[in-house]
C-alpha cells in the first residue's frame, strides 16, 4: 500500500515544532484531503521527515499545523517487520487493535527523552488519502503499527510523554557520535 509521491507536489522542509509548543497539545480538525493546501502540507510533511535522520514519521502539528494529516515510513529501520513503505494518511483513526505492549519510542518534538510507551501490537488504520480524498486502510503490526499510533496521537494533541507510566518511565535520549571525543 506503498503511497505514490508523484501524486504529491514537490515538498517544502519546515520547522519542526518542540514540545510545549500550543499546538502539539491541542487536538486538530479533520481536513479536507483535496484541499490543495492539505495535499502541500502532506508534501512538505514528506520532505520534512525524509531529511531529518532516523525520523520515521511526522505529523503536521509538528510543523506547526493544526491538523489530522501525518506521514510514516519505516522502511530500513532495524526494529521493523513489516511495513507498508510510505504511508499518508490524512484523517486517520485507529478502528481495531490488538493486545498492548510496552516499548521505548522517542520523537523530533522531544529530542531529548525517550519513554516506555504501551501500544496495540496490531491496528487497523482508516483513514483518507491525500490528492484524491480516496478512503483507504492499513492493517499492520509492531513497530509499524506503533509508528503510526504515534503519528495519530500528535493530531489528538498528545505526545508520547502523556502516555508514559510515570518519570520512571522517562529516559535520557542517547546520543551517538561519530567521533571519538577529544
């Protein structure tokens, strides 16, 4: 279910939003998906995540968006199984889920921690595609499925860090350099 990029215009980089800006904690509307302004922001989206190490989704309150439109790949992560290639997702929701389990996730709005965050193992994702307005859905499990119930929660307003059990849960983002310290 690999999305088609050349339905997209060339896409924008922009500037990824921190945490406590507003307007990752605020819950964004339902778009319309053949808006033209909704298809460029899933352009940029694409751009924006495609050149930000290690991201393997983005979703527009993290550039500064008010909004239910996200993207996710995770295609060449180590921790994937199964994935879908590029997916975007315009209006998505969780519509079934299995058994949950706990496992450390991070983000580009919180560079510096991580948590131990409990998802669904397997989801079911409907939601509408970019362009055409066309309803589609993604059946997935793992780290995919985890990915992008991270992504739909940024469009409810929440980040990882409302979902971890408590500070325990909480760590200090590790950061490998390429070089040797002096």
């Amino acid at each position: 279910m690999s999305f088609d990029l050349s339905t997209l215009p060339p896409g924008r980089v922009r500037e990824v939003v921190r945490a406590p800006a507003h307007v990752l904690a605020t819950a964004g509307p339902e778009v319309d998906p053949t808006d033209p302004e909704v298809v460029q922001l899933c352009a940029d989206l694409v751009a924006t995540m495609r050149v930000s190490p290690g991201c393997v989704g983005l979703a527009a309150p993290q550039v500064g968006v008010s909004a239910q439109a996200f993207c996710v790949d995770v295609t060449g992560h180590p921790k994937t199984r199964a994935g879908h290639g590029l997916v975007v997702l315009v209006n998505a929701r969780v519509v079934e889920s299995s058994r949950n389990e706990r496992a450390r996730e991070g983000c580009m709005s919180v560079p510096d921690l991580t948590g131990d965050v409990k998802r669904a193992t397997r989801v079911t994702v409907r939601g509408h595609l970019p362009g055409t307005g066309e309803e589609t859905e993604v059946v997935t499990d793992a780290f995919e499925a985890r990915a992008l119930q991270h992504e739909i929660d940024h469009c409810a307003g929440l980040l990882f860090l409302d979902r971890v059990a408590g500070a325990h849960a909480l760590h200090a983002r590790q950061v490998y350099l390429d070089a040797p310290a002096p």
